[in-house]
C-alpha cells in the first residue's frame, strides 16, 4: 500500500509547515471483487524529530470513494518526519493498513 500526496512533486516531497495536502492511500489490490471500504481510522506518530500532538497533522475526516481513502493532511512542524497510518475496515471484515511517511521542512 503506497502513500499518495497531492500536489506530486519530482524529487523529494517535503511539505511545507503552511501548506495542506491530500493523503490517499488504494487498496485496490487487497479487495475482492464487491468488497468495499466500510471505515477507517487515521492515526499520525512522529518518526524523527519531536511533535507532541502529532495528530494535528490531520484536518477534518477521512473520505472513501471506492478503494480510495483519502485525508487532509495540514500543518506539522518544521524538521519532523511522521508516520501517517490508514486503518481500513472492509464490507467483508478484513483489516488493512496503510502505511507512509511525510517530512515537514520549510528549507529549500
């Protein structure tokens, strides 16, 4: 499962203390034919650097639409790389993770 940010960028994608991205992780792969994503639950956790409440990193909910979740992604801080987790539950009961990383850096 990859991690898909929006705006896509060439080279390497740091985003920006201001700016707000869209997250979408596709489990596509993992569905049967006529599964669908009934939930999802979206949790952040600081890899390097320091950010007490990481969570603030997500802003409002999370959207499904087919085999696609997607989350607005805000702020963070300054020289902080996360962990940003999708917990999808299917229609059949399966149990899927996404998993991905967002630097933060307002260097060039």
């Amino acid at each position: 499962m990859a991690l898909t940010l929006t705006p896509t960028f060439t080279g390497q994608r740091k985003k920006r203390t201001a700016e707000k991205w869209k997250a979408t992780f596709d489990f596509a792969e993992d569905l049967a034919s006529g599964e669908t994503i009934s939930s999802s639950e979206w949790v952040v956790t600081v890899v390097q650097g320091t950010d007490a409440t990481p969570s603030g990193v997500l802003s409002g909910s999370p959207t499904i639409s087919g085999s696609k979740v997607t989350h607005l992604l805000q702020a963070g801080l300054d020289g902080v790389t996360y962990c940003i987790r999708c917990r999808a539950t299917t229609s059949q009961g399966q149990v899927l993770d996404g998993l991905g990383h967002l630097e933060v850096s307002d260097a060039c």
